[in-house]
C-alpha cells in the first residue's frame, strides 16, 4: 500500500546562514511510504493500520525540537525515523523551504532509501 502525506507544514531553525539560525521558518514535507495494509484494508481497524496521526505528531515533535543547518539532514532524520516502524519497506522524504532563493519559489531535497 502507498500512502502519501502531502504538504505537512513544519516550523524549525533550518539554515546554514547565522540569520537563518534566528528564526523558525515553515518547512514543507511531502512524504511516501510503502508497507503492508493488507491486513487494514481487510480488518478496517485502525490498530491494523500504520496510524497517519501520530506518525504526524512524531515527525512534527521530532523536527520542531532541533536545529538544522540544511534540508538535506531534515530529509535524513525524517527518513530514518519512518524507517523504525518495520512495516515500512521504502521511503520517500520531499523537504521543501520557500522563500531561500530570490528568484524561485521554493528550493527543496529528496531523499529515498528502502530496506
């Protein structure tokens, strides 16, 4: 089963510029995962689900308690805690930060990684 988070909105010191480390800003997440639902598809029970709403609340604890001097290691801690619960078998991790290049929208990284 693919689930798909998107847009989760985050606010964190991420910046590599002294101004930057002054300042939460938002950062924007969009989040892929695979795992197993067979069983939720099956039981429509929750406790047989991975559940979207604490692994929310996690992803936003765990980013808004730190600093970060690039996305690139938001991506990588983002990752990497998904990758705990072992019902997930890939990954994918959009970090995207507006307002960092004047001419563009937006900058952002992805990161992907599997068991």
């Amino acid at each position: 089963m693919l689930v798909k988070m998107q847009r989760l909105c985050v606010q964190t010191i991420a910046g590599a510029f002294d101004w930057e480390q002054k300042t939460k800003r938002n950062l924007y997440l969009t989040i892929q995962f695979t795992y197993d639902g067979t069983k939720a598809s099956e039981s429509d029970a929750l406790r047989d689900a991975l559940d979207y709403t604490t692994l929310e609340q996690e992803i936003i604890t765990l980013l808004e308690s730190r600093r970060f001097n690039l996305i690139e290691t938001v991506a990588r801690v983002v990752v990497d805690h998904i990758l705990q619960d072992t019902r997930v078998q890939d990954v994918s991790v959009e970090v995207d930060k507006p307002g960092v290049l004047r001419q563009c929208d937006s900058v952002s990284v992805t990161l992907t990684a599997s068991r």
